[in-house]
C-alpha cells in the first residue's frame, strides 16, 4: 500500500508540471500574439476557463510570466497584462545586443572542435528558418538560433536574462511582422556570425552579432514611433 501511495504521489507530482506548462505556453502565446491587449486586467477563473484548466495552473503559469514581465499579479484584483512603449523596446534590444554580442564572442574561442559542433547546429537552424512556409516556422526556427547562441555560451546568467527579454521583444516582432522591410536579411546575418565562429575570430562575431540584432532595432523602434504606438 505504502509504495501504491507514493506511486501516485509521484505521478500526480508530474502531471502537475504538465498542466502548469500547458497553462504558461497558452497564456504566453495569448499575450505574445495580441489576443490580450495591454492594460487588460483578467481573473484567474476566467483564464481557467479559457485554457480549460483549474486556477492552480494558472496561478503557477502567471508567476513565471511575471518574472518575464508580461503580466503582473495584482493581489485579490486579477492579472495585469503589462504594456510595453518604444522606449521599453529599445531598452529590451540593447540588453540583447550587449549579451548576444558578448555569446558569439565567447563561443568563438572555444576550442575549434567544439565552436565547429556549434556553428552546426546553429547553420541548421538558420537552413530551416530559410525553408520555413509561414511567420510562425520562421520565427520559431529564428528562435531555436538566438536560444542555441546564449546558451552554447556557457553564460547560466545570460541565458536567464535573455528568456526575459525574448519574451518581451517577441510581442513587438510579432505585431510588426507585416510592416517590417527586409525580414529576408536575417539569414545571411546568421550565416556572417557563423562564419566568425568557424574561423575562431572573437571581434568579427561580435560585431556581426550586435550588427544583426541592431538592424532589427533600428527597423522596429522607429516603426512603433511613426505609426504613433505609445503601448502595445
């Protein structure tokens, strides 16, 4: 009886997190896309029943999407969606610059076996997002590379950071999809800090990393300013 009991103490241990995912990954997508404009003030029970979840999930869900800034908890009130200005886009961009910068540095003086693994995986990434059909494809591929970046760094904090602010900056790129020009140009970005890496060249895949991620910052930023979007 003893070992039934923990059995199935241990698989509702992990179905808790199965549920608590499903719940982050739906709120998330929810916020990322729009669905939920900024300012919007929702209930736990409401967002339940959206997700057909119990609140639990959704208590769980909401603390980590706090700690990435998109909501905030207000006690006995609701759950905020938080809105993000230009200025905060800005801000959000030159953090990733700085840390993206410093990764591909990083990743370029390792050893040329391991930098060369590496650069593979993240020229697979850069081939699929070359072949994505849709937005979707191609910004989760896009995705895949940035994440791979940080992480293969060796960098924990960076990584940390950066889940943050991906978050965030994500909300941008996914209203300004449809109005931002030269979109293409990311490939040949990608493959340029690739190319730094193979050839073990710290200097050169910075620049090419912060170049990369500046062009898109100086598309967006003047973007939201022109079209007069003060929060979004």
């Amino acid at each position: 009886m003893a070992r039934v009991a923990r059995r199935r103490t241990m698989q509702a241990g992990e179905a808790r997190p199965s549920l608590v995912e499903r719940a982050y990954a739906a709120f998330k997508a929810a916020i990322v896309r729009a669905e939920f404009p900024p300012g919007i003030q929702l209930s736990a029970q409401e967002l339940a029943l959206r997700f057909g979840t119990s609140r639990t999930p959704i208590h769980e869900a909401s603390l980590r999407l706090q700690e990435e800034g998109l909501v905030r908890i207000l006690p006995k009130k609701g759950i905020l969606v938080c809105a993000l200005s230009p200025e905060d886009i800005r801000e959000i961009y030159e953090v990733i610059i700085a840390i993206e910068g410093d990764a591909a540095a990083r990743i370029a003086r390792l050893p040329e076996p391991e930098r060369l693994a590496i650069a593979e995986m993240l020229d697979a990434e850069t081939a699929r997002m070359e072949a994505a059909a849709d937005f979707e494809a191609r910004s989760l591929a896009d995705m895949a590379f940035h994440t791979l970046l940080v992480e293969a760094s060796g960098n924990s904090r960076f990584a940390s950071i950066m889940k943050t602010v991906n978050s965030q900056a994500a909300r941008a790129q996914v209203f300004m999809v449809q109005l931002r020009p030269n979109i293409e140009r990311s490939v040949p970005e990608h493959r340029a800090i690739i190319a730094a890496i193979c050839a073990g060249d710290p200097d050169i895949a910075l620049v090419a990393a912060r170049a990369h991620r500046g062009r898109v910052r100086d598309e967006i930023v003047p973007l939201l300013a022109r079209f007069g979007l003060r929060h979004f």
